[in-house]
C-alpha cells in the first residue's frame, strides 16, 4: 500500500480483509490525512493508546486482574495517536509515536471533521493535547471525573490496581444532593429576533438511552442543532485491559446490543490477525449468517418506528411482529435472540441444526413476501411519504465532506460497503448487491433498508443452503511477542472497527472499538437544519444512531 507523496513501510496484518498498519512521523501526519482526503477516502476511526510500562491482565487469568506489578508492556515508551483510513485498497492504520511528557498531535478537524469529537476523548481519556484545535471542550468528562483523572492513563490504571478509579467515592446520602454537580456545557448560543432555545434530554420519554440536545429556532424551523453526549460512558475500553484476550470477546459483543454479532466478529477478526490463526470456512460462513440476520432484525425493526414516527401505527405493529419471529428463530437456532457469545475466537460457539436451517429458509421466503407488501403500502400511503420525502436531507455533497458513512451514507451517494468493496470469506463467494440512494432525505433511508433486507434475507437462504463442511472452531494460541491485529466488519449501521494491541503477555494493553455512529452523530446537527422541530425524532430515527457504541 502506498499513500501519495509519503514514503512509509506499511506491514500487512494477517488479516482477512486488506489492512495495513504503519508508523508514522509527525511531518507526514497532516499531510497523509490530506493525501487520503484528496484521493476520495474516508477516516474510520482515531484513537489514543500508552504504551509505558503498565500492569495488565495476564493473559490466562481468569480473574481478569494481574497478578502482580511486573507485568510490562512490551515496547513501551510512550504515547501514540492512531488513525484508521479507509481507501480504496483497504484499511490503512497509521500510528504516530509522541512524546512521554505533555504529549500533543495536530488537528485533523480541517480535513475530516468527523476527528473532532474522536480528540476530544482522547484528551479526556488520555491527555493527549491537540495543536491549534477548533474545539477544546471536554467530551466524556461531564465535570464530574476527580481532578487530573485520566482513565486510559498508565499512571490511572497502576494507581487504583486495576480497579475503576471511581470506586469507594461515597455515595451522597438518601435525599441529599451530591457534593459535585455537572459542569455548565458550552453551548454555542444563536441570537437574533425571535430566536428561543429548545433544550431536549437527557433524559427522554421512552426507553432509549440518554442525551441532550439543544435546539435553536424561530418559531417551530431548526436553525441550529448541538449535541452532547457522553452520558452513558461505562469504561469499556480501560476494562478490555483488565481481561484476558481470549475471553474478552464477551465485552465486545456489549458494546452495542443491536450490533453484538458485528462487533464480537471485528475483535475476533483483530485477534485472529495478531496470532496469526485462520478460521475454518464454515465458522466464517456461520458468522455470515448471523451477521445477515442481525442486519435483518434491525432494518424489521426500524422500518415499524419509522412508520409509527410518521403517524402510521400499523407499520410498527406489523413489523414488530416480524421482527419478533426473526428473533425467536435465532434464539431457537443459537441459543440466544441476539446471537450474543454466540462467535468467539477462532470460530462459532453455536451450530444450528439441519432442520434450523431448513427453517431459516422458508421463514425468508415468508417474511420476504410480508416486506415486499408493506413496502407497497409504505410507497403508496401519501401521509406516510409526505412526512419522509425531503425531510432531513443530507446532500451528496455534504455527506462526502462531513464523512457520512454506513446506511445513512448510502442513502446519501456514498456508495462504501465492506461486503462489496473488500469482500471477506465468505461474502467474496455470495456477491452481495449495495443498495443505494442519492436522495438522502428519510425516504431515502428508509428504501436503503427495504432494499437491505431483501438483499440479506437473500444472502441468508444463500448460507444456509450451502454451509460448508467441517469443524466451526479452530485452535488459538496467543503470540509470545508484542502483536497488533484489526479487525473491520460491515454491520448494519455501518462499519465496526476494533483495533488491538497485545504486550508480550499475550495481555491486551490497547483494545479500541469504534461505532459508525461516530461520524454520523454530527451529521444530524446539519440534517436538521431548515426542518420543523417535531420532524426530529423522524429525522434522528431514520439515521439510529448508537448511544451505547459511541459512549464506551
């Protein structure tokens, strides 16, 4: 792999989709970003990670905690800031080595936007400065982390032996209020005659999960949209250092419950690429399935919420019904609704029987004619394309330049998925068809599902009647080196990425998981603008973005 103009030495992880991972200088780290910008590529994900000594998990404790202080990560000394770019080879990762004292990088924002926020967490969660900035306000830290608390930090992690830095804090007395409140947010404030602001969230009046949104309007029209986010950051990634790699695929499949399978399977596949193991054929095409049927489950879904939204309760009610025999099937032929546990390293922990897939095949055939009729019913009902066509639109143009990506991106003109463009075993032998719109308004969203749906309730009849012979689990055993492995799965909302680091231990000392929802979040900051405030849960709906994933 080459990128245009720089003279760096990548090295292929032995990984089944094409990535490459390179150390680079801080002269070439804006100019790659330019170079992958100027070639059409997109930034996938940016992350931090210390590598001075630190103590970590063992790699066969099953206690998750090290047994002592003399566990040292190999080649540390330092910080590093990495970015992971998608261009039209494959992955490219690039891993800048910083200094030791007040380690600082510089700005991405002007060429991806999308980076601005991932800095923002990496200076809360490591430190990390950036130079020349455009925005420095905190992103997880909600003013309420103690002083200096840096929760990826080596020092951190040493300090409270591997224990949440926050444990033992008390706990403020039953009917008082606690000693430490939330800091005020910056907010950017707009004025002019008639503008009013309209605070929504955190907390919310369903069951979603939470966070705020601050709207500016004249009258009911969106002139500004600003997020925050944040509040349901849980330590997944200090806690991945705390397990052993073998077992840590667990956490992973929690990172976002409706994409278990999609991110179970990236860490697998970054784990199988740092040890060098291969995956026998019918555990990929097992993991395929599940996949497909995931995909499915959501689109099910989200095609009755968004007709619900729209005024048409009989869209919600027919496809929860679908949806809800889908899932059943799934739990019938893997032990679980949603498929959780269910792919571990090296393979699959759960093999349907003959007669389960034999039912996984008749049941597509079913529920493809029920879509294929409700979409009908959707195309014709003029109510229902009133509310979405035009409504929260995202031009081609701008979805390029703001880096919209997954579903919501092919709804916009950005023809990218990973089954089609870098396909891996066994989507090179399925040729899956991209469903794609140029619209990128919520019609457009909800077509890119329907046709979604159709698509992999046919790649499911597909690898069900031709599931390969043989063992669905190989053998892994851990590199007895320090080691790097990613993996880069296409799940339904987009791509899940997990990039790994294990120290000579086999322990992992860096695991970063990254949600699609990253890079679209900010888009619906600019979706909205110009709609009508009660459009916005159709609007945020069409996109579903993650909460979960993206808070970790």
């Amino acid at each position: 792999m080459k990128l245009s103009g720089l003279e760096l030495v990548f090295d292929r992880l032995a990984a089944p989709l094409p990535i490459w991972r390179a150390r680079i200088s801080p002269e070439d780290w804006q100019p790659a970003a330019l170079a992958v910008a100027a070639a059409g590529g997109r930034l996938v994900a940016l992350w931090g990670s210390d590598r001075r000594t630190a103590t970590h998990a063992h790699a066969g404790d099953p206690g998750g905690f090290a047994a002592g202080a003399d566990a040292t990560a190999a080649g540390a000394g330092g910080f590093a800031v990495c970015a992971a770019y998608a261009v039209r080879e494959g992955l490219a990762w690039l891993d800048l080595a910083l200094e030791t004292e007040s380690p600082t990088f510089s700005d991405l924002g002007e060429v991806f936007p999308a980076a601005i926020r991932m800095q923002r967490a990496i200076t809360d969660l490591l430190g990390i400065t950036v130079r020349n900035a455009r925005d420095t306000r905190p992103w997880l830290d909600h003013g309420l982390w103690p002083a200096g608390l840096r929760p990826l930090a080596d020092e951190t992690r040493t300090a409270s032996t591997n224990r949440s830095p926050l444990a033992g804090a008390p706990a403020p007395a039953a009917g008082t209020q606690p000693e430490t409140l939330p800091a005020d947010y910056p907010f950017v404030r707009v004025q002019g005659d008639g503008v009013h602001e309209i605070a929504v969230g955190p907390v919310h009046a369903g069951i979603i999960e939470p966070g705020h949104f601050r709207f500016s309007a004249v009258g009911e029209k969106v002139l500004r949209l600003e997020e925050r986010l944040g509040y349901v950051h849980k330590g997944i990634e200090r806690r991945f250092t705390e397990l052993p790699a073998l077992e840590a695929h667990r956490l992973a499949a929690r990172v976002s419950g409706d994409s278990t399978v999609a991110f179970a399977w990236a860490y697998c596949m970054a784990l199988e690429s740092a040890a060098g193991c291969p995956v026998p054929e019918r555990a990929q095409s097992l993991r395929a399935l599940m996949l497909e049927r995931e995909r499915v489950a959501n689109h099910l879904g989200d095609l009755g919420a968004l007709g619900n939204d729209a005024g048409l309760a009989f869209g919600l009610a027919q496809f929860s019904r679908l949806r809800e025999d889908w899932q059943r099937l799934s739990a019938d032929a893997f032990g679980h609704r949603f498929m959780m546990d269910c792919v571990v390293p090296g393979g699959v922990a759960a093999e349907p029987a003959p007669a389960q897939l034999d039912r996984m095949r008749a049941q597509c055939d079913a529920i493809e004619r029920e879509v294929l009729a409700l979409r009908a019913i959707y195309d014709e009902h003029a109510g229902l394309q009133d509310r979405f066509m035009g409504t929260g639109r995202v031009s081609p143009q701008l979805a390029a330049q703001l880096g919209l990506t997954g579903l919501a991106g092919r709804a916009s003109g950005q023809a990218a998925d990973l089954r089609c463009d870098h396909p891996w075993p066994p989507y090179d032998r399925l040729k899956v068809t991209m469903a794609a719109q140029a619209g990128g308004d919520v019609a457009a969203r909800v077509s890119v599902r329907f046709d979604e749906a159709i698509e992999s309730l046919r790649l499911v009849r597909e690898l069900c009647a031709a599931l390969p012979a043989g063992p669905a689990r190989g053998a892994l055993a851990l590199p007895a080196r320090e080691a790097f492995g990613a993996g880069w799965i296409e799940g339904w909302r987009g791509e899940s990425f997990v990039a790994l680091e294990l120290d000579a231990a086999g322990a992992i000392r860096r695991c970063h998981c990254h949600d699609p929802s990253w890079q679209n979040w900010p888009v619906i900051e600019h979706a909205v603008i110009g709609n009508i405030v009660p459009d916005f849960p159709l609007i945020n709906k069409s996109f579903n973005l993650a909460y979960s994933g993206h808070d970790l």
